[in-house]
C-alpha cells in the first residue's frame, strides 16, 4: 500500500506549523512538514518557494481539516473571550498594528533606520464582517 500524503496548510514560520502538527498528532493525525528546515535557515524565501507544507496522510485528510477548521482564528480578550464588534456584534474580529500618531511613526522611523525593533507600537482590532476598526481598553 502506497501511503500519499497531502498538503492541508501551509505557513510562512516554522513555529506556526509546529503548534498545528502538536495539535494534529494529539489528536492521532501523522503529520510531515515540508520545507521547514530551509525557512528554518532562511526565513526571506518561505513566500519564494511557498512557505511551510503542512502535509498528512491522504487518508487523514479530511479529519486533519475538520481539526484545523475547529481552531479560532479570531481575537480573543485576556479572560479567552472572543472579541466582539460594537458595531455589529460580529465575532470575526482580527488584531492588527496601525502607526497613527506621531509618537508611534517616531518609533517606527528610528526602528527601521537603525534596524531595530520599535520602542512602542499602536494595536487596534477589525471587524472581518462590517470593516469596522476599533480599539479595546
């Protein structure tokens, strides 16, 4: 018998797709990661030869997707509650970071000159559904 694998996912770090393949193989599912190692070794090329290949046995594939589709992938506040939209009330709420004002592209200016990270940075959360923007306090 010929086991085929399948790619279900693919992710541009290697530490995404290592929690996914923990999640997998708690669950029974054998898992393969393809590329890996060369991301590893050169992060700039992961967009270049497609990033990290999630890969399980063809015959898991369709339970190794269920897994995956049973993970949030939204916000949630420091108590593990989803966040909410007020305006919509929506659940599909995404975290981003915005430079607004004049503190935060000050940062983000000596960050990128001097090739550091930047010293404070501004968070605000969009609505996937309404296209809402907004913060949290």
């Amino acid at each position: 018998m010929k086991n085929t694998f399948s790619t279900i996912a693919r992710f541009n770090y290697s530490s995404e797709a290592e929690i996914i393949k923990g999640r997998l193989e708690t669950e029974g599912v054998k898992v393969f990661l393809k590329d890996n190692i060369t991301i590893d070794t050169d992060p700039l090329v992961s967009n270049a030869i497609g990033g990290i290949k999630l890969n399980v046995l063809a015959e898991d594939e369709a339970k190794a997707k269920e897994i995956l589709n049973s993970i949030i992938k939204y916000s949630v506040d420091g108590d593990g509650n989803l966040v909410t939209c007020p305006s919509c009330h929506g659940k599909h709420v995404s975290l981003y970071s915005t430079i607004s004002d004049f503190k935060s592209f000050f940062s983000f200016l000596i960050g990128f000159i001097s090739g550091t990270l930047p010293l404070t940075a501004r968070y605000k959360y969009l609505c996937d559904d309404c296209d809402t923007s907004f913060k949290i306090k």
